[in-house]
C-alpha cells in the first residue's frame, strides 16, 4: 500500500476523489431504501453485528459515528447512552434522513450532523467512542485513523465494522455467489453497480490489518479484531490509554 507521505499531495487528492467518486456511483440515489437493503444484503445480520459492536461500549456520553449513513447506529447510541452524538457522512441525502429521524425521536437537541469526508474530520472535541460500520473500504487508514486517535478522549474506544473476505472455502462460495444474486433480487433504484463493483472491492482491501497497524502506532492498546458469521464482517477496536 502507498503510504500518503510517499505520494504528492495532488496524487492523494486524486486517489481520495476517486474514493469518494466510488462512494457516490455505489449510493446515489438509494437513500429510501438503504435500510431495507442493508438487512437483506446482509441475510439480516447487519443488526447482530451492530449490537456486537455496542457490546464493546460503556455508555459512552460523547460519541462520533463515521459515515453515519440514515442514522441506524447513530440513533440507536442517542437511545441507548442517552448521550451526545454525533454522524459524519459524505452524503447530504443521507444526512436529511439522519435529521428527520432525531428530531421524530426527540434528539434533535442531542445529535449533529456534519456532511464531509469522515477522512479529514478533526474538530477540537474529545469524544469517549469513535465507531462506525462500513467505511474503512472506502478510506486511506493512514489518514483516517491517526486524525481519529487526536479526537480520542483517555480511555476512549475507536471501533470499526465492515464485512470481510471470509477465509473458509465454503464460506468463500457463499461470499462469491452472494452480490449476484443480490443483482437479481435487488435491482434498479441506484444498487445495480454497488453490487457488481463491491465484490472487487471486499477483495482487494487491507482494511482490518491496515487498521489494526495504524491503532498500534498511534498509540491505541488492546487492539483487537473479532470476526463476525465466520468472517463474512469484521470488528476492530482499539483503546485510547487512560491519562
Ligand atoms: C454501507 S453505508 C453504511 C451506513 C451506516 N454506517 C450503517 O451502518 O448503516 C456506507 C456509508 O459510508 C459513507 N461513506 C463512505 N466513505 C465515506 C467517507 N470517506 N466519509 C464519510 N462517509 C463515507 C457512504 O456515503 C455510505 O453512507
């Protein structure tokens, strides 16, 4: 992998717009039916995973959720912890949705929104948990993780969710026979191209050891990855030492 000191700052402005021009092709448009979607693509286990991912938590009362998405784990962190939280999301028509929602249930007060690339959030907060599913795929680690560590209150949790390349060879097929038929069932609406382009994509990431390394080197202890359904997703997190 380039590291981003290696490359020239325009090289890494290219390889970030590419990124987000992948980003767009794969979720432009699919908004209204996102969370329908994800349940299904993922056989009803996006929400097993997530409730994995809340079990690392404490109530953490000031939470930064990256790529927020329509809000699902952001929300259910504001009802659960009963904090502060706040989604970073690269796109608005998500964030609409994040809106609506929070104020339908009453956090508007409690919950902000910010459009952008979660890549280069740094705001002076220290926030208790970073956590977010499905972005590390999308992102240069080397830039995201040590701008999230600098946000990390002592003690804090960074913890990250995305699916994975199974290792078994049985698992394996039902990974490889999966976005076809996710092609057939699903299809219109924006998701066409999220399905033929994503396999490649699951392929060709580092994500869960570029992640772990760059929690070890900024400092984080008890980094840890935890498979999740025979590693069709993963978990990893890292801890912020206390002061
Ligand atoms: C599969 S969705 C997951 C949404 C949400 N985390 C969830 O679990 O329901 C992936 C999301 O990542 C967002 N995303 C991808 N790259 C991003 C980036 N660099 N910065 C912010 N959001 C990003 C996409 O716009 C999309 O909403």
């Amino acid at each position: 992998m380039i590291r981003r000191n290696m490359m020239s700052e325009s090289a890494a402005g290219k390889t970030q717009e590419k990124r987000e021009n992948l980003v767009e092709s794969f979720f432009h448009g699919t908004g209204d039916t996102y969370d329908k979607n994800v349940h299904i693509a993922t056989w009803g286990r996006d929400k097993q995973w997530k409730e994995e991912l809340l079990s690392f938590l404490d109530s953490p009362q000031n939470i930064l959720d990256l790529a927020c998405g329509t809000g699902i784990l952001a929300l259910e962190m504001a009802l659960r912890f009963g904090g502060n939280v706040t989604g970073v999301e690269l796109r608005g028509e998500y964030l609409d949705i994040c809106r609506e929602r929070a104020e339908k249930a009453g956090f508007a007060e409690r919950t902000r929104w910010f459009e952008g690339n979660a890549e280069e959030f740094l705001i002076e907060e220290q926030f208790d948990a970073i956590t977010s599913c499905y972005i590390p795929k999308y992102v240069n680690l080397d830039v995201l993780v040590p701008n999230m560590v600098k946000m990390l209150a002592p003690g804090g949790l960074f913890i990250m969710q995305d699916f994975s390349y199974p290792e078994e060879k049985w698992v394996q097929n039902i990974f490889d026979d999966h976005f076809g038929r996710m092609k057939q069932l699903i299809n219109g609406d924006g998701w066409d191209v999220m399905w033929e382009e994503l396999p490649t994509v699951l392929k060709n990431t580092n994500w869960i050891a570029d992640t772990a390394r760059n929690m070890r080197e900024q400092g984080l202890v008890d980094v840890t990855i935890v498979p999740q359904s025979r590693g069709l997703s993963s978990l990893v997190y890292g801890r912020k030492p206390s002061a």
